[in-house]
C-alpha cells in the first residue's frame, strides 16, 4: 500500500503547488484520517475518504475523492502456429492507470473513470489468441482501456457493454462477449440488489462482415445497437438478464437494412468466506480468497459478435436481393478455487456454433475450448501464473489448414 500513497502524496502535492493551496489546521482528533506528503511544509494534507472505500483520498480544496491505482503485465506465450507468419513465441508487456473520482451530491455519487494503458508485444501476436479485446497486431500502443461518467443513474462514455457478463477466470478469455464500447445507458435501482438498465451503444463494435455481398462491410451507422439487462447482485450471487438489437446495414443501395438480436443468461456464486489473515487488508483482492462458479449461455441472429466471434464470420449473408441471418449459440462455465493465501487455480471452458444461410460462402462453425491456469502470489499485489488453453474446430483457420491452437502462457503481474 505504500507504493498507492506516496503517488497520491506526490499528485496532491504538485496539484497543491500549482493551484497554491495551503491547508493547514489539522487537530490532533483528525490524526487517524489524514495523511501528509512526505518532505512537504506547505501543511497540505490528504485526507482519506471513508465514504467511498479504501484507498480514496480528498483533493484539497474540493468535495472530490480521487483513487488512483495501476498495474504492469508481462506475459511469455507459447503457441502452435496457425499461419505461416505467427511466432511460435511471443513476448508481451503492458502499463496500467486508472482513475477513479468520487464527488457526494444531493442527487447522489457522481462519479468519473478514466483508464489507459501502454504496451509493447511481439510484432504478429494478434494471430495468437492473447485475451485482450484491444491490441492490433502492432508492436507498440496506446489505448483507452474505459472513460465514462456517471450520474443519478445515467452511464456516459466508453466501458463494457451492458450486455455483457463474464469472460471467465482465466487469462485467456473462453468464447463470449467481452466488447467495450462508447454508450448511453440509464440504469433504474429497482431494490439495494435488483437493477434495471437500457442503453444505446455503438454499433461499430458489434459489427463483423456481410457475406456473398459486393464489398462485405458494413456502412454508416443509422441505429445505434439497443441494449437491455435486468440484474441481481449481492456480494454472494449474481444474475443477469441481457438482450441487444443491432441493425445490419450495408454499403450501397442493393440490399435494404435488417435486424438482428441478442440474449444472454449468467450466473456467478462465490462459495464460503474470506480467509482471515493480513493479507485480506486490500478489499480488492477478496474475490481472489473465494472459491467462485460462473455460467453464461447466449443466441444470436445477425448479430455473431455478441456470442464473442470478430469479423472473421459474418452477420448475415447477402442473396437475390435478401439475407440469411446467422444463427448461433455459446455456452461457457469457469470455476476458481484458491488453494491457499497464496495458491490459487482456475478453469474455464467453452462451446459455440454459428450456423450461415445455405448461401454461404462460409463453412458452418463448431468450437471448443478449455483451459487451466495455476497462480502464485508471495506478496500481496503481485501475481505470478502459469496458463495452458487448447481450443478446437470443425474447419481449419481462414487461410489455413490447421484447426486448433495450443498455447502455454506464463504472466507476472503487480497490481498497485
């Protein structure tokens, strides 16, 4: 936890600095509940806000409470190679910020979350299956990771999808839907643990290809993709209820728009209690001390992405002036045991099928995938994991003759 305070000390401090603030007065009865910058004698002090949970502190000068945290990732895969061009080992690092501000009103918590990150991989990795829904196949980046507002029920910016549930408990994410993307969204509080939420969503996100179609892509967005979910949750159990309608929209005139749609069921419990000891102090971390199980099962029609397929399928396919809408369904369960304090493993697996119009210049898709993980953390905050994933299809890979991937993984990851 030192690492978090001294980054707040030294962003209070600078912040203080350039806004000359000087905060001073501080009874000896507030001595418990504030913090003072290290080397300061301005008198700024960072209090803690209790109201929003550990690791919050005050801005000076402001009703805002501000919590900083990060983490930095370095993976080592190991992988059968799909094309020609993949490498068989691959290297990957990545940088981690995240900020989360915090202001009490009278209408509620309004609340802002920004997140980025930093990374350098092996060029050509994309072709290997990474389990991040972000990174090109480039050498280097940066991307917004999520940055959204919210207020008195309303959820403006980029995050995940209301639609979505889980993407498992493993590293490498099982096939479902993990998409994050810009949106407006309301959510009604229907009970302390029953919500109520319809969004509208970027479409752009969603979209995968238009088969047997002049030019196969999408055109410009007319309807945003509508997306509902009904959700119970309590520290023990959750259930979800979700469904999205997504518009198929073509280049050109030959073909007039179509709908598709999307529904999903999932279930996650977290069985026993926390394990009593120091290393229990982040709140954080409690699920990692929890035996956990998570069930999802989704149906699509036009609409391949939400079951977790990119755009090497297709949405629907084009004939005689008409389409044929995909059609498929996945299915997928994980379960995490922590063996120890220190031990932890986890396994998750997967079905999916998308079936195409008998015009298709596409084969019909059968997948299966499974994978295990075991992870060691001596400290608190830092994870060292081993990961083996082995997935299957009916058909080989577009532009190959292999039809499984194999891939061994070995991630060390500290959490700040």
């Amino acid at each position: 936890m030192g690492v978090r305070r001294v980054a707040r000390a030294l962003i209070t401090v600078t912040g203080a600095s350039l806004c000359g603030l000087n905060v001073a007065g501080v009874g000896a009865a507030h001595a418990a509940d504030v913090l003072k910058a290290p080397g300061q004698a301005s008198g700024v002090y960072l209090t803690e806000c209790p109201l929003f949970g550990a690791g919050f502190i005050k801005l000076p000068g402001t009703d805002t409470c501000l919590d900083l945290s990060g983490s930095v990732r370095s993976d080592t895969v190991v992988s059968n190679k799909v094309l020609e061009t993949d490498p068989q080992t691959s290297f990957y690092a990545r940088g981690s910020i995240r900020m989360d501000s915090r202001t009490a009103t009278e209408y509620g918590t309004l609340r802002s979350y920004f997140a980025f990150y930093m990374y350098q991989q092996t060029p050509g990795s994309m072709t290997l299956p990474t389990g991040d829904d972000d990174d090109s196949g480039l050498a280097s980046g940066t991307q917004i990771e999520r940055a959204f507002i919210q207020f008195y029920g309303l959820t403006a910016g980029y995050t995940l999808s209301n639609f979505d549930f889980s993407g498992g408990l493993n590293y490498y994410r099982p096939r479902v839907s993990l998409t994050k993307t810009n949106q407006l969204a309301y959510t009604l509080q229907l009970n302390p643990a029953l919500t109520a939420t319809v969004a509208i969503e970027d479409s752009y996100a969603r979209q995968t290809t238009i088969d047997n179609d002049v030019l196969g892509f999408y055109g410009s967005q007319e309807v945003p993709d509508v997306v509902g979910q009904l959700l119970y949750a309590t520290p023990v159990m959750e259930l979800q209820l979700s469904g999205a309608m997504h518009q198929i929209n073509p280049i050109g005139d030959t073909y007039d728009s179509d709908l598709g749609y999307a529904v999903q069921a999932g279930f996650s419990y977290r069985f026993g209690i926390p394990m009593a000891g120091p290393e229990l102090m982040d709140p954080s971390l409690l699920d990692y001390q929890l035996p956990r199980l998570v069930l999802s099962t989704a149906y699509a029609s036009g609409a391949a992405n939400y079951l977790g397929f990119d755009n090497d399928v297709a949405d629907a396919v084009a004939y005689a002036g008409d389409y044929g809408l995909s059609t498929g369904w996945n299915v997928m369960a994980a379960y995490r045991h922590p063996w120890s304090r220190k031990w932890r493993s986890s396994i998750s697996g997967s079905y999916a099928e998308l079936d195409f119009a008998a015009e298709s210049t596409m084969p019909d898709l059968r997948e299966f995938q499974v994978g295990a993980n075991l992870v060691y953390s001596p400290v608190l905050g830092l994870d060292i994991g081993g990961e083996f994933v082995f997935i299957k299809q009916n058909v080989p890979y577009e532009d190959s003759d292999v039809d499984h991937r194999m891939v061994g993984r070995l991630r060390v990851e500290r959490r700040f």
